[in-house]
C-alpha cells in the first residue's frame, strides 16, 4: 500500500516540473490506483472537517500530485470550499483547462508546501475543464467561483507553477505564523505582517 506522509520543501524542482497525462492503461494499473488512495488519505487526514474541525488549523480543500512527489497529472479537489461541515472530494485525472472568462475573482489562497504564506490571486471566475475520473470516464464541465479558482489553482501546480507566482507583489506576500491563523481568519484583507518569497517565484 501507498502511504504519504510528507510534503515537499518550496525549493524542490518536482514542484516546478509539468507533469504529464497518464494514459487509460496506466491508470487502470493497480500501482497507479494505490498512489490515488494514498492523495485521498493525505487530503482527508487534514481537511479540517466535520466535528474535527479546529479552527487554530489552516482546512485543506485541494493537492496536487507532485506537491507530495509524486509526478502524475492527478489532483484531488473538494468543492464543498468553505463548508466546513462538508466535504465534495473529487479526483482529477489529466486535467486540462480549455476555456477561462475574462472576467476575474480576487480571493486569498496559500498552500501545503507553503503553509505560514497566504495571498491574493486574481483567477478567472468561470472555466471550462476537461478531465477524467479513476475509472477512466471522461467529462468536460464548467467550474464558477471558488471551484473554477480551487481547479486553477490546483492545475497551476500540474504545470509546474505556484499562487505565489501570480501575487501582484511577490516581496509582500501575506506572512501568518501557526499561532495567527484565527486572528488572520477574521481580518484577512487587513493582515499587515508580509513576507518576501520573490526568490521562489517563476516567471508566468
């Protein structure tokens, strides 16, 4: 069996490495099903969810393959965003966005691999996204607001590219130790501790 215990350091290549689609017969492979379970688990042993919920503890809602080293076009996204007696927990395979809106949302994000760093990212509030499941069934849909952000989000690390590469000024991304997180939850627009992590951005 698979297990998943760590995440891995900003500074890892893996996580500016594309990942590349993996075909109907190697996701049929047993291998490949087991590292799918083992995303599951990582993704629901910190959700945040449900009577668990703690809200000193940042709630997980998406991860990415090679955010854990593995390098598979998987993602595991929950769209239930911001319910947190909820959980909506889907698993992408190859997922690739084919259409976004002009139009725009500003919403905070962070992320595992950077988990006291948050920011404001501006993503297009509707997209077209095609994928298909662990059984290998295919669909297109159309993602709005927070799932169209969550799955841009989430492809953006499949492409080898993290939130901090798209904040408006790398050198004050928003800094939030463990000890903050409730206090920056309930004023979030107005945190004014920052932190500069332009050494670690790409170039879009």
């Amino acid at each position: 069996m698979t297990t998943i215990r760590t995440r891995l350091d900003p500074t890892d290549e893996r996580l500016r490495t594309v990942c590349k689609d993996i075909s109907l017969r190697e996701l049929r492979l047993k291998k490949n099903q087991q590292v799918i379970d083992a995303l599951l688990e990582f993704v629901y042993a910190r959700n945040n969810k449900g009577e668990k919920h703690n809200r000193k503890k940042p709630t997980i809602i998406g991860l990415s393959a090679n955010q854990v080293g593995v390098m598979e076009r998987i993602c595991i996204v929950d769209l239930a965003v911001r319910r947190n007696n909820y959980s909506d927990v889907h698993v992408l395979i190859n997922p690739h966005i084919l259409w976004k809106s002009k139009t725009t949302n500003l919403r905070k994000e962070g992320c595992v691999n950077l988990p006291n760093v948050w920011g404001y990212v501006a993503r297009s509030q509707k997209i077209d996204v095609s994928y298909v499941d662990r059984w290998g069934n295919a669909y297109t849909v159309r993602a709005v607001g927070w799932a169209a952000t969550l799955i841009q989000h989430e492809v953006d690390h499949l492409n080898g590219y993290l939130f901090i590469d798209r904040l408006s000024d790398p050198k004050k991304a928003l800094l939030v130790r463990d000890e903050d997180l409730v206090a920056y939850k309930k004023d979030p627009k107005n945190w004014n501790t920052f932190t500069d992590v332009s050494r670690l951005c790409r170039s879009l």
